[in-house]
C-alpha cells in the first residue's frame, strides 16, 4: 500500500508531473447527456422485493448455515480515526449522530426509534471506531461487548433490513474485523463463537445478495464485505476470487471514467474511498498486494473529491452531502494513502473547478444523477458555490441526505429544489421533476459545457434543456473568473428553445445563497449589495435587471446542522424571446 500523505493544495510544486497533465482543462464544447438508463424495470423491482422477502424463509437460514471460523486471520488498521466527541458520548452513556442523542440503556434494536441513518451507524458498528479514539482498550471492551451481545441476540439469527442490508453487513464485517480487539477480547467462548459465527453468515449473505442491491456506493461496499470476509477467515480463497471478479465488475459501473461517482455525490465518494481504503487494510495485515484495479480507482477517485473542496479544505454542498469539514476529508484521503492534486474538470462527474488564488469556484456542469442510483438527487444543474480563503461567499443549502434532528424529511426534500441551489429558477419549477415519491422525473436530460483559459480569466459557459419541453426556453449561464480572483462576472440568459413553441411571460428567480457568515445590505437603487463578513473579506454584488431582495436561508454543515443564512434574490419576468440577467461580485476590501 502507497504511504498515507496529506494531499496537496491546487498550487503545490511537489505535485508529480503526471498529476498535472492530468489536471489539464480540455477547452471547447461538450455535450454533456443524461445515461440512457432511466431506472429499475417493473421486473427489476418485483425479484427484488421477492428477494429481500425470502430473507426470512427457512431456505435462507439454510444457506447461511456453515463452518464458522475458531478465530480471525488477522487485525486489520482502521486507517480513518474515530470522532472523540462522539466516542466520549458513548463512554458517558449515550450514543452521537448528527444532533441525535440515544442513552445506551435505552438501545432497544428490536425496535429502534430513530432516522434512517442513525440506524445504519448503530447497525453497522461504525461506533465502533468513534469508542476506539477515546479512553483505554479496557474501558471500552465492556461497552462494545454489552452492545454486540444485544444486537446477536436481536438479530444474530433473523435477517431483516436495516440490520442485514447488504452496506450494513459489509461495514459491520470491516469493523468488527478492525476494533476486534474491543469484541474478541471475552474469555466467554459462547460469546466469542457467536461473533464468529455471525461473520461468516454475514459473509454467506452477501454472496448471495451484493448483485441485487441497489448500484451505487451500497453495492460496491457490499463486494468489499465478500472481498474483506474471504481474507479475514481461513478457507477464503474461492470467495476471494468470487468477490474480487465482482468488485472489479460493480468498481467499473459506479464510478466514471473521470473517478466521480455514478451518484455524483460527495459524500458518496467519501464512503467510496473510505470502504476501499479500509479493504486495502485487510490486504496489508494479511501480506498481500492490492490488486491494481482497487489502487486505479482510488487514484482516480480522491482528485475527484479533492475537486469539490474549497480553499479552507472543506466540501461545497451538492447532491445531498452537507459541508463535510476539513479535518473528515485530510482523514479519509491520508486513509487512502493517494497524494494528489484537486480535479479541475471533471466532466463525466460533471462538476468544474475553477481557481484563482484564495479564490475557488464550483459548478454544477451535468445532468441530476438517474433515479435509481439516489434517495437524495437534487436539482441542482448550472448552481455554483464561491469561496474566498476561509469564508463561503455562495453556497448551496445542501444536507437533504443528512435527515436528523434538526433536518425533517420535509425540509429534506426542500432542500433538494432547484430553489435551495445558487442558480435561476423559471415559473417556481425544478430544472428537473421531483416526483411525490422522492425520485427524479423529467427534466433536464443534457448540458452544454465550453470552458476555456482567457487572458481576462477563466470562462465557463453551460447551459441546460431542463425548462424547454414545460416553458419553451434554455438556461445558459456564462461565469468568468478574473485571474487574481478578485471579480466573478456571470450572466444568466434565457432563450427560445429550437421547435418550441412560446409559452407567454415567464417569471424567474435568480438566487445566490450566501455563506453563514456573510451579512447583505441592499443600495438604495435595489441592484446591488454590499456583503460583509466579520474579519474577513467584504465583497459587492450588482445585477443589471429585475429586483433584488435579500431573503432568508439556511446552510447545511457536514453533520447535518442547518445554520440561518441569507439569500440575495434577484427576480423579474422573461418573455417568450428570452432574458438576459448580468451580474457580478466584486472583492472590494
């Protein structure tokens, strides 16, 4: 495995000359399409519910049925540390996730009364990690067996979702397999057989389910669990080759060319990384070379996320994720022990990153991913989000995956809007449909790019058919960078759509979300305003056309926590023939 290194910034001389011509800008046009593929069939969907309710029947129990292992091959590293807040909490009685509080006493996984993510973490030990980066081996020992023990005796025998869901199991393989030490450690050899036991079971059952679970990070996780389980107990050698024929396949669909995620989610390819670096753990304590095709998709993969943070090394808000800080993402790209430059142009993926000094600026340059690769999508296409140094000066309000305490499901699925995006919104619409189901409908199915390197600065136009069947008209949104990145000059145009026929006056919002740190005051003539931030930078904003209002918002960090914000709300009305909406944020201060 490659030594773990802190990864470079955009500007590091250390960066090795491969990474740099990789990093190149492709300059010109590019059509950018939706994939052909639109979803689960109806067949598709039916065999797998049939699945999922066979998990119960006689007939699985059979299959799970075998020879356990008298004990593990080895102790893999978990190469990502725990949260000590959180492992701190659980020592003191309680269990952490984002903004939720569960007192151990009250851990009841018969019937556990939380959201949808805080089960995963208790199901999968993710905790487990949380414990180890806080106290002694010997405080901690007697609080992971006493939880294990419950969960055996809840679940060790009776397979049912969430606790058996194909990422569930697989997680849970790699971090009972890593914290070993905090649930192997009892002389109770009942105990210890049952641990045992339910490893290889969890193994059996995701040999028999990892090509059936949803596409995506889950089912890449999944083939990792097969993969890890056959090198963590004796006899692995036939499902090592099973599971690593399966992984290479499920590495190929869920990841671009360009090392971004099918779900073109950051926090997704977190996840991606981190089950991949943790895998090749296994690999390493058993004395083994990672096979090449997991070391190409990380290499490939950690520019990928590098390309979605800003200056102060944390992440923009897309496709669900919150603002995961900067510490979470240096762990998780030290883990995968890949140095590396930030992706500028990840076209496949479809997010351009565009620099100039402290200045970084992201944009959502694709169509939303198809329907059956995300609970979360957004309709985010053409949105951008600027920071400059440490301070984010637009932002997207992001968070709809991180449901919690403070994120109910209806602000969720607000958060999923076009509207809670920096970008134009046409007639109070989505660019692309949010079905009453949560899944993505119609909308836009392909983006237009042109970047180009300017002597005036960097340009990127896009535009997208999203509102040409519904209104009749294309969004192009042109932004220029100037290279000491002290301006950012955008205009946003609505035009005919080909073969369309007009559709009458179209109001339209122009919104840019703004920083949580940033305050806005409106000039007097209601076209611009000046934006402040406490010690840092002050920054002016002016439009040429409609009306500008500032309106409240909300920011959403990495742990799911809403923070109050505002917006700068630019609206006015198209006609059939079209707009144009110019604008800037000048640095002034």
């Amino acid at each position: 495995m490659v030594k773990p290194v802190t990864a470079p910034t955009d500007n590091d001389p250390g960066t090795a000359a491969a990474d740099i011509l990789d990093d190149m800008i492709e300059p010109g046009k590019r059509l950018i399409r939706l994939p052909a593929d639109k979803g689960l069939t109806l067949g598709d969907r039916i065999a797998n519910h049939i699945t999922r309710l066979t998990w119960r029947t006689p007939l699985h129990a059979l299959r799970l049925k075998g020879r356990f292992p008298l004990k593990l091959l080895g102790v893999p590293t978990d190469p990502v540390p725990g949260d000590a807040r959180a492992g701190t909490a659980i020592r003191a009685g309680h269990f952490l996730h984002r903004g939720l509080k569960l007192s151990l006493g009250d851990l009841d996984f018969a019937a556990l009364d939380v959201p949808p993510a805080f089960a995963d973490y208790l199901h999968s030990f993710a905790w487990l990690r949380d414990l180890a980066a806080t106290g002694t081996r010997a405080d901690g020992v007697p609080i992971a067996e006493a939880v294990v023990r419950h969960w055996l005796a809840t679940h060790g025998e009776t397979v049912s979702e969430p606790a058996w869901k194909a990422d569930n199991s697989a997680w849970r393989i790699l971090f009972w397999a890593a914290h070993a030490p905090l649930i192997l450690s009892s002389s109770d050899l009942i105990y210890r057989s049952a641990v045992l036991n339910h490893l290889a079971r969890a193994a059996r059952h995701l040999d028999r389910i990892a090509d059936k679970t949803r596409p995506g990070t889950g089912q890449m996780v999944a083939w990792v669990g097969i993969v890890a389980a056959s090198l963590l107990m004796p006899g692995g050698e036939p499902r090592q080759i099973f599971g690593e024929a399966g992984l290479r396949k499920v590495l190929e669909t869920s990841f671009y060319a360009d090392g971004g995620n099918i779900a073109r989610s950051p926090q997704a390819q977190l996840d991606a990384i981190m089950a991949l670096s943790m895998l090749a753990q296994v690999y390493d304590m058993r004395r083994m070379e990672v096979p090449p095709f997991v070391q190409e998709v990380l290499a490939r993969a950690v520019p990928a996320l590098l390309g979605l943070v800003h200056s102060d090394g944390g992440m923009g808000n897309w496709q669900g994720s919150g603002a995961t800080a900067a510490a979470d993402i240096q762990a998780i790209v030290r883990a995968s022990g890949i140095r590396t430059r930030p992706l500028k142009q990840a076209r496949d993926w479809g997010y351009q990153r565009l620099v100039a000094g402290k200045v970084v600026l992201l944009a959502d340059a694709a169509p939303p991913p198809i329907a059956r690769v995300t609970e979360a999508g957004c309709a985010s296409t053409l949105a951008f989000e600027l920071s400059d140094g440490d301070e984010r000066i637009v932002v997207n309000c992001g968070g709809a995956a991180l449901t919690g305490a403070t994120i109910p499901a209806d602000l969720a699925r607000g958060l999923r809007t076009t509207a809670a995006h920096s970008t134009l919104i046409l007639a109070d619409t989505n660019s692309t449909a949010i079905l009453p189901n949560g899944s993505l409908g119609k909308g836009v199915t392909e983006v237009e790019l042109d970047r180009r390197e300017t002597p005036q600065g960097s340009r990127l136009e896009m535009s997208h058919d999203g509102y040409a069947r519904r209104h009749g008209l294309i969004h192009r949104r042109l932004l220029i960078l100037s290279p000491n990145g002290r301006e950012l000059r955008g205009e946003d145009l609505l035009l005919p759509a080909p073969r369309s026929r007009r559709k009458g006056d179209k109001g339209f919002a122009l919104r840019f979300h703004l920083g949580p740190n940033m305050s806005a005051s409106l000039t007097a003539d209601r076209l611009g305003a000046l934006l402040r931030i406490n010690g840092g930078p002050l920054w002016q904003f002016r439009t040429s056309e409609g009306m500008l209002e500032v309106e409240d918002s909300l920011w959403v960090d990495g742990d799911g926590r809403p923070h109050p914000s505002e917006q700068l709300v630019v609206t006015g009305t198209a006609p059939a023939g079209g707009a144009s909406i110019g604008w800037i944020f000048k640095h002034i201060g």
